[in-house]
C-alpha cells in the first residue's frame, strides 16, 4: 500500500474540494431549512457527492464521450449555476428565500451543494486525471482509499461548520454569507472565461 501517493492524492482532492471555502455557502443556503433537518440534509447532500466522485472515477470519460461535452462546457456550466447562486447570496432580494412560500425550493437536492459547489469542473477533472494515473501505475486502490478519505475529512469540516458559524451571530454569518458570494461571483467569472478559453482553443480541431 503506497501511503504516501494516498496522502498526495487526498490533500489535492481535498483542497480542491475546498470545504472551509464552500463551508459558509452551504450554510448559507440552508439557513432557511429547520435546523433539525440540516444534518440529514448535509449527509444526504455528501452520500449523494460520494456517489458523484465514484461515478466520475470509473466512468468519467465515458460520460462525457456519451453526452459529448467537453471540460470547456463543464467549467461554462458550472460557472454560469454558480454564477446565479452567487448573485442570490449577494443580493437575497433578488431570490425568493422564503420557505413558506417555496417550499421545495427552501431545501436543496443535489444542485447546488453536491453539485457544483462541491462536485465541480475542477473537481471532476482531477477525479478523471487520478483515476488515469491510478489505473496506469495499478495504484486503483490506492486511488479509491485517497478519494474516500478526501470525501470523509471534507463531509466532518462541513457538518461542525455550523456551530463555527453560530458564534459569528446572525449579523455576522450574513456579512460573511454575502462576501463569500462576492468571491463566488469571481470565481463563477473566471469559470466562464476557461470555459470560452477552452473553447476557442478547440475551434481549429472543430473547424477540420
């Protein structure tokens, strides 16, 4: 058993994952559920980004080849979601954030905890790029072993970010919500502009 190519791979993964950055933001968005329902949400929410990681581990070529999409769209994509999620958390009057009203819209389902925030373009692609090296240096196991526990120190930081953020107080958990939506909003742009850089990279091999 290669630990350290173990350890290598899950820090990466991990950091790229960046929980303590996606902590607030999911906090965020279930700031309007029941706080009875928020852990059960949360660990649905990892089960669900665990079976993503797993999914694009072992088929993530496959699926893109099927879908013929590009990781140029991927980070389009992703950037445009984050994009309006960022938007929502800046400027909460542009949303509907009341639960009584939009009910099932107050609790989120896969989009956009498990995916993008957690399980993004970045994210996937180095799951595809790991799973390649795995396979090429027969270190599969290894590969599997580095995802689980990235997925498992990222799931811990998540759950007791919400008591982090209860010290903050209500003032301060919104002044921090809205500028980590500022930084969203750049990080939904940048995206963007990969994705058009990619794209427009691709144009000679398409225009052949």
């Amino acid at each position: 058993m290669d630990w350290s190519y173990i350890i290598a791979t899950a820090s990466a993964l991990f950091l790229v994952m960046d929980p303590p950055g996606n902590a607030p933001l999911v906090q965020g968005l279930l700031q309007n559920v029941e706080p009875g329902r928020r852990f059960s949400i949360l660990l649905r929410e990892m089960l669900i980004v665990l079976v993503l990681l797993f999914l694009f581990f072992f088929l993530g070529e496959e699926i893109l080849g099927w879908l013929g999409l590009s990781s140029g769209s991927l980070n389009l994509t992703g950037g445009i979601m984050l994009f309006l999620i960022a938007v929502g958390m800046v400027f909460p009057s542009v949303a509907s954030h009341d639960p009584q009203a939009h009910p099932a819209e107050a609790e989120p389902f896969i989009v956009p905890v498990a995916m993008p925030l957690i399980v993004g373009p970045a994210v996937i692609s180095l799951i595809m790029m790991q799973a390649a090296m795995s396979a090429n240096n027969n270190l599969v196991t290894e590969g599997i072993l580095a995802m689980l526990l990235a997925w498992a120190a990222a799931s811990l930081l998540l759950f007791f970010s919400g008591k982090l953020l209860d010290c903050l107080g209500e003032k301060g958990t919104v002044a921090l919500t809205r500028l980590m939506g500022t930084v969203l909003v750049m990080i939904a742009v940048q995206m963007v502009l990969n994705g058009i850089t990619a794209y427009i990279k691709s144009l000679p091999s398409l225009l052949q």
